[in-house]
C-alpha cells in the first residue's frame, strides 16, 4: 500500500480527531486496525496540511516502531522522501527514494522509485562550463568521450568527483579532476602546452659565425651561432651554411618531447697545398731557413648617415644631419683592433666638415665594438676633440655588413656641449 501525497487544506478537527487516533494507537491492538497504520494516516493528513516537518515525524514512527504490516510500512518509507522533496531538501529525498528501492517489494515499486530517483539526481546534478584550447581538443569525462573543444553547452554531472581529460594532436595532454557539489556551477578552463624539443647550434671550435640555418628545408634561423631552435619533436634534418663555405653542414637528428639535442657545426679542413720538389744541391748542402710570411692586411670601407641631439642652457636640439664615409683596416695578428680613418660632412647648414682618426676595438669575432677617436673640424671653424662611441657590424651577406653606432662627442673649446649622435649604414670588406 502506497498513500498518493499531495497538497491539500484538511479542516483543523479532522487533523486533532486524527492525532487523539493516533496517540491512542495503543487501543487499536485488540481491533482490527495496527497502531502503524492509525499513525501513518496521521502522517498522511499532517502532510496534505503542508506541515511536512511533523508528518515526516510521523512516518520515521513508523519505519523505526513497526516492522509490518509491509504495506504500511512501504508507504510511510515513500513519504519520507516526498516530505524532504516538499521541503526543498533533495540529497535526503534521494537517500530515502534509494531507501525505498532497496526495500522495494514488486516491480511497480522499484519503477516507482527508480522514476523519482533520476528525477531528483537530475535537480542534484552540477554544471560544468569547459573551456578548452586549442580548438579540436578531444574532452573526456571520466573514462568517456563528451565532444571536442570548443563544448556547445555545458555539461551536467552528478554530485562527486570527476576526472576530465584533455588531449589534442601536436599537444600534452592533461588531466584535471573536479570534486562538484549538488547544484554547483563550475568553469574550467584548460590551454594545453605544446609538445616542443630543442635542437642546440654550435661550432665545433667553440668560435662564432653568422649562420643560415634549414630545418627540414625550412629557414628556421638566420643569426650568429651558438643558438638554440624550438621544434615539434620527432625526426628533423638540419642542414647550416656558413659564408666562405660552399658545402653546408648537415646531420639528421631525433628531437624528444621537452628535451634537447646538441650538434657541434664541423666542416672538413680545406686540404694543403703539395709542396714543390726539391732539387737536389749541386754544392755543400745548406740548410735553408723559411721566412716567416705574415698574413694579408685587409680593409673595409663603410659609408653611413647619421643625426643625433644635444642638450643646452635646458633645451634640447638636433643636430645637423651627416654622412661619413671611412676607410679600415684589419690586422690578422691584431683582430681586437681595427685602425679607422672616416670624413664626415653635414648635409644642411651650416657646413660643416670633419677629419676622425681612430681605433674599433673588437671582442674577438664578436661584431660589437667600442670607437675611440680624434676629431678635427675643417670648416666653417678649426677646432679639435675627441669622439667614444659604441656600435655593431651585422653581417648580412658574404662580405656586407650593416653598421649601427651610437657616439659621444667632446669640444674642449665648448665642454657645455655634448652633442650625441646615432648613424646607421653599411660596410664592405675586401
């Protein structure tokens, strides 16, 4: 037996005529009535009254004090949970609806039951919003494919924890796991990592060069080695050209997943030269002494443009814009220093022209360098000073380079003025 619940007004003395039946239930032994069933009645009208807290007293009465009739029993089990159901407690209504399927007798009761149980899991169940990048992510919930990133809707999920995997072509994959209360609204937003590898470039001599560098027949960089490379990993071709090279450089490597792979850039020596033969001393043999041969000294010219600003009596001013065009030379027993000679004229008034004798010092086949020179004016007045500045030769091709340089300049005769000047322009060497 199962009491159909509902809302209704119950007159006031039927409910006290009701309780008087029930709080007696002790006479019912001897009648054909069980006191179980007398306090399940009262149970069912306090309920119809909406007075759901004292009707659901009356019901655990019932399943606490009496173990039959089952019919009775049954019925006050089911009224349980619609007493929490009609109090807006759903996780007590859904542990008695379970109660009463575990106890349920025939197959109209487990349907019962189970109905009202996806019923009020459906009200329990939480809301998760994902959130995922890159776009085609693969989202599993527990074990079970839910769609691809980016989700249509919202997820719904039964109050727990939940694991979420994420997983995309090219990416990491990742887990994340959720512990969602009833009703709990959630977003979670997830950015795989890619999966990268570094491919590390140097000279086998430990020296530096300007470098081209192919990736799978990809230009992937063009600089100075050492460098270092991201790449997807997996098997790559890297092939590096070097200028005064005519073969490139080239070897296979296998990159891993988060970690890196050296190759130490090596070309063949260029092979010597055979001597000449020998003739034989028609005299006394004597021991010829080689003579040292010093090597070559090379120039460079360079031809650059440059304007720059000077700061007076609290103002500031440009200076007249410039060309210099200099002459270098480079000492192979002296690479770190590079005599220079330029001529430097303005190209708006007033004209000026200027002589710079100095020196580049370089660190090595680095292409920075610190200028050091003296400066004489020609015109429009003679005058003497000294210049500092600091620039860089890039190379760009073979034997071009493009020159950029900042200078400082010093006129005993005006040391209020320090005018600084920045030049950009280009180099070739023979």
């Amino acid at each position: 037996m199962r009491s159909p619940c509902f809302r209704r007004t119950v007159p006031l003395p039927v409910i006290l005529v009701t309780l008087l039946l029930a709080g007696h239930a002790a006479l019912a032994q001897g009648r054909n009535e069980s006191p179980a069933l007398l306090i399940e009645k009262a149970g069912e009208l306090l309920f119809k009254a909406g007075r759901y807290s004292e009707a659901l007293d009356k019901f655990r009465e019932v399943v606490e004090r009496f173990g039959e009739p089952e019919d009775v029993i049954a019925a006050a089990r089911w009224n349980i949970a619609r007493c929490h159901e009609e109090m807006g407690d759903d996780e007590a209504a859904l542990r008695a609806f379970l109660d009463f399927e575990r106890h349920a007798r025939t197959d109209r009761d487990r349907q019962d039951a189970a109905a009202r149980i996806a019923q009020v899991r459906a009200r329990l169940q939480a809301e998760v919003t994902v959130e995922a990048e890159p776009a085609g992510a693969t989202v599993r919930v527990d074990g079970e494919v839910v769609g691809t990133a980016p989700l249509p809707q919202a997820l719904r999920l039964d109050p727990g924890t939940h694991e979420f995997e994420f997983a995309a072509e090219g990416f990491r994959p990742r887990v994340e796991s959720l512990d969602l209360r009833p009703k709990e609204r959630r977003t979670l937003r997830i950015a795989l990592e890619p999966r990268v590898g570094t491919i590390v470039l140097s000279m086998s001599d430990g020296s530096t060069s300007p470098a081209v560098v192919l990736v799978d027949d990809q230009e992937r960089y063009r600089g100075v080695l050492p460098a270092e490379m991201l790449v997807p990993p997996g098997h790559h071709r890297v092939v590096v050209r070097v200028p005064d090279r005519p073969d490139p450089f080239q070897q296979d490597v296998q990159v891993p997943d988060g970690g890196g792979v050296p190759i130490a850039v090596r070309f063949p020596e260029a092979p010597a030269a055979p001597l000449p033969p020998v003739a034989p001393p028609a005299t006394v043999p004597k021991v010829a002494v080689a003579k040292e041969v010093s090597p070559s000294i090379s120039a460079a010219v360079s031809l650059s443009a440059g304007m720059g600003f000077v700061h007076y009596q609290g103002k500031t001013a440009r200076t007249h814009a410039n060309i210099e065009a200099g002459v270098g030379l480079r000492i192979p027993s002296l690479p770190w220093l590079r005599p220079d000679l330029s001529l430097a004229a303005s190209v708006e008034a007033p004209w000026m022209v200027l002589v710079r004798p100095g020196i580049r010092w370089h660190a090595g086949s680095w292409p920075v360098f610190v200028r050091t020179a003296g400066q004489a004016m020609l015109a429009p007045v003679p005058a003497g000073g000294v210049l500092v500045g600091l620039g860089a030769d890039i190379p760009i091709l073979e034997r071009l380079a493009l020159l950029i340089e900042a200078d400082v300049s010093l006129w005993p005769s005006a040391l209020s003025l320090v005018p600084i000047e920045f030049r950009v322009g280009g180099g070739y060497a023979f």
